[in-house]
C-alpha cells in the first residue's frame, strides 16, 4: 500500500502542475474539443489521486485482504489508461489512442466493482 500511495502522491502533483500548464500555457494552444478532452482527463486524475490516497491510508493503518491492494492497482491503471490516452490523443493526434479512453474507463468500473464487493464482504479483525 505505501508504493499505492506514493504513485497516488505523483498522480495528484501532475494533476496540478498538468491544471497549471492548462492555465497559463496550454489553454490558447488547445482547440475547444482538446481543452475539452484536457479538462475531463484532469478531473478524473484529480479525482482518482485522492481516492487512491485515501484507500491506501486505510490500507496501511487496517492490514487489509488482498482484494484491497489489486482495487488500489486496478484504478491506478484505469486512471493512467483513461487520462493518458486523453492526452496522448491531445499532444500527440493520434487518432489509435482514442480506444484507451473507453478501456481506461472499463477497468475504472471494474474497480469500483471490486470496491463495492470489498465493502459488503470484508470483515477486519477486530469485529468492527
């Protein structure tokens, strides 16, 4: 969980150095659907960085089951899939890597799928 928490770290300070760069660079270099397509695969990396955080400092005060740590991986890597492909399609016009964004965004609902059979069947073991 702490490696979990250290990329979940690096994710959150590229979100704000990449919210930054939209600021006082990228925003009049971007057509309107790139800004677009920038400001969805910023939030969602926002987004998923704090969730990440948060799930791996629980992580490493409870000594969770497995199934924790691969939600933790599995929405690490929906998130660099969902995001990365945006701004790989943005920078580098690419139109194949508009296929990662719906692939990123599958493993994200798997995780969340995960997360959810996570929450109904875990019991930690001091009874809580």
């Amino acid at each position: 969980m702490k490696l979990i928490l250290v990329l979940a770290s690096i994710l959150g300070l590229s979100s704000v150095m990449l919210g930054a760069l939209e600021s006082h660079v990228f925003g009049v270099m971007l057509t309107l659907k790139n800004a677009q397509r920038f400001g969805i695969a910023l939030h969602y990396q926002q987004l998923y960085s704090i969730l990440l955080v948060a799930l791996s400092l629980y992580g490493l005060q409870r000594n969770p089951p497995k199934l924790l740590h691969l939600v933790c991986v599995i929405f690490l890597s929906g998130v660099l899939v969902f995001s990365g492909s945006l701004y790989a399609l943005i920078f580098l016009a690419k139109p194949i890597f508009r296929y990662g964004t719906p692939c990123g965004g599958a493993l994200l609902m798997l995780g969340w799928i995960l997360l959810l059979l996570f929450s109904m069947f875990y019991k930690p073991h001091n009874g809580r």
